[in-house]
C-alpha cells in the first residue's frame, strides 16, 4: 500500500463541516469555511430538485457492489505513487451560494497537500442549477477575489492546517509519527485498523468516511455525454447518526438543516477515480431531496514523475514571515479520540426508509 493514512481528526468535524462549510477540514478532501460569509440578500431561485432529476440520465443496474466499488477506488489511490486533481466545490443553503476551488496533490509515505480559495457567498439565481447536473463543467472564479483559504500539508511527519476567513485565522498540527505510536497501545486492533483509514486527509480518507459512515443501495451505471459512470447513493448509518450526531437511537430522528440526509457518489467507471460526491438535503414535506453540497474533481493526473527537490517543497509546510497566528498542537487530542472510538460497541442496525 502506497499511501496509507496513519492519523485520526475528529470525524464529527470532517463530517459536520464537510456539509455545512465551516472547514469541512479535509481529514478528507472536503469543503472549506464558507457559514461566517456576511449573508447576501436572498432572491428567489427555482427548486434545482426537479431539475437535477430530470437532467439525469437513464441509470441501469451494476453487477458491483458498493463496497467492491470503494474497494477498487482505495486499490487504485492506494498504489499510485503520485497524484493531484483540481477540486471545485459548491455549497447551496438557505437561497445562498458558496464556491471554493482548489488543487490537491498527494504521494508516497502520507505526503499530501491541499490548497484552497474560498469566495464570496451571494443570492442563488435560476442559471445556478446548472452547477448541480451532470455533466456540468464548474465554474471558472479566477476572475474573482478570494475572500478566504484553506491549506492542508503533510511531509509525512507532521500534518499542518491553516484555515483563513476574514479576519479569522487557524493554525493546527498533528505528529503522525506519535500518533501511529499510539495506536500499539489500543487494544481492539480491528476496530483502530478500520480508524487507521480515517486519517491524515486526502481521498483515501474521504472515501473511507462514506464507506464506514453510510449504508449504501444498489450501484447503478449511467452513461453520459463524457464518461461512463458508476453511481452510489447511501445514508448515514445508524452507529453514524448517534455517535457523530448525537442523535437518538431512532433512525427517522431529523438532522439538522446544515447536516445532508443523503450521498451520491459519481465514479469513472474506467478509471475508477470519484468524479463528484454530491450531498443532499431532504424535502421536509415532499418525498424528494435536493442537492446542497457538490465536490466536483477535475484533471486527475496519476503516478506522474517528481524529483526530489520538487517534492521537498511542495509537501513543506512554510510559515509566512509576519505569520503571528498561535499554532495549536492536536495531536493529544487525536490520540484520546483513537482510544475512545476503538472501545464503542457498534450499533445494531434496523430497518430503515428506502435510499432514494
């Protein structure tokens, strides 16, 4: 396995905030801080539930199964030696529209970097539908003014975050080395094996948390103007809901307005590399979801050559002179949350409602 994630953030966070923009902190690729952008006017804006769904083609039955679908994704991720893709997010709430655009890049030995513009928030019109159909391109924002950053980097040591909004700024660090060292202290291996997953950030990290975090339906195939396509669509599970929710043990218990009922999963069905993950929110009267999060990736290039000192400085980590923010280490905290979450007894599962 080439890049095998050793480190854990605080899965509530990731998820939380993969959802509602606040740093969505990319202990997967994911969003970034968009919920303190000063609120726009609201405009009216058709429904894009309708529409999405009309735009969709016709989807017909896969012989695979979701979980050899993620397995094949992690297969492919795990064995490149090198890899980056540009990243485009659109996030849709209470009649508002948040963008961010980015560039990942990872490589052996849990070397990864990602950086990322957040812009300006503003009122949804009827032409912002067409962010969320298929075979939409994003957009292209270079024309426009960052409001907002968002940088991740690890040199295989110590994984760094900094998150800028505003005025508001955020300095972290994790040491994977010590954290890896404290997982021989955990005594239920299955359970920090399956966490191992959950780590220093990157695709491998995102996948595993909608592979353990979601119940999953049938794998549909859908052939597009530009690719064929494999297409999950899943649920957080109940163990999900409760313990990074805190929601009661009943499965029909109603998330928040910020927090997705439902995800679907776009995947190259040659290439086998996600192409969209889109969260969708659950009409509160009508039998249908609308989408409020697309994670679009673009331009993937695999197993290209990078020499040394190319290598050196994109996967360091570089302070800015006048950088006066206080740094403020995880890594206690992240070592606390292996011990605990590997002693949780799973929950049982119930039935529940049909995945749409």
């Amino acid at each position: 396995m080439k890049h095998n994630p050793q480190s854990l953030t605080s899965w509530r966070t990731a998820t939380a905030l993969a959802v509602s923009a606040i740093a969505f902190c990319l202990s997967a690729v994911s969003p970034v801080s968009v919920a303190q952008e000063p609120p726009a006017q609201p405009t009216p804006a058709a429904d894009t539930t309708a529409t999405a769904q009309e735009a969709t083609p016709k989807l017909t039955k896969s012989d695979l199964t979701a979980d050899q679908v993620f397995d094949q994704i992690s297969q492919k991720l795990d064995n490149a030696e090198t890899l980056s893709c540009d990243i485009t997010q659109s996030v849709m709430l209470t009649g508002q529209l948040f963008q961010a655009v980015g560039r990942y890049a990872q490589a052996s030995g849990n070397r990864m970097r990602l950086e990322y513009n957040i812009f300006p928030g503003r009122a949804m019109n009827a032409k912002d539908q067409e962010l969320f159909s298929v075979d939409n391109t994003p957009p292209d924002l270079s024309a426009q003014k960052p409001t907002g950053s968002l940088e991740r980097v690890s040199d295989g040591s110590i994984l760094w975050t900094k998150w800028k909004n505003g005025p508001r700024q955020q300095l972290t660090r994790r040491n994977i080395s010590e954290i890896v060292e404290a997982l021989s202290d955990v005594p239920n291996e299955t359970s920090v094996k399956s966490l191992q997953s959950l780590g220093v950030g990157g695709l491998q990290t995102l996948m595993s948390q909608l592979q353990v975090g979601m119940d999953f339906g049938e794998v549909r195939e859908m052939k597009t103007e530009t690719a064929g396509r494999l297409v999950l669509v899943g649920r957080w599970n109940l163990k999900t809901r409760k313990e990074v929710f805190n929601l009661t043990d009943d499965p029909k218990a109603v998330l928040p307005d910020y927090i997705p009922d439902f995800v679907r999963l776009y995947v190259d069905s040659e290439k086998l590399l996600p192409l969209r993950i889109q969260y969708l929110k659950k009409h509160p009267v009508q039998n249908q979801a609308r989408p409020i999060v697309n994670l679009d990736f673009r331009n993937f290039a695999l197993n290209f050559k990078m020499d040394d000192e190319v290598a050196a400085h994109m996967f360091e980590f570089v302070r800015e002179k006048d950088d006066e923010i206080k740094e403020v280490d995880l890594t206690g905290s992240v070592i606390d949350a292996i011990k605990k979450l590997a002693t949780i007894v799973p929950v049982e599962e119930t039935p529940e409602e049909a995945i749409p």
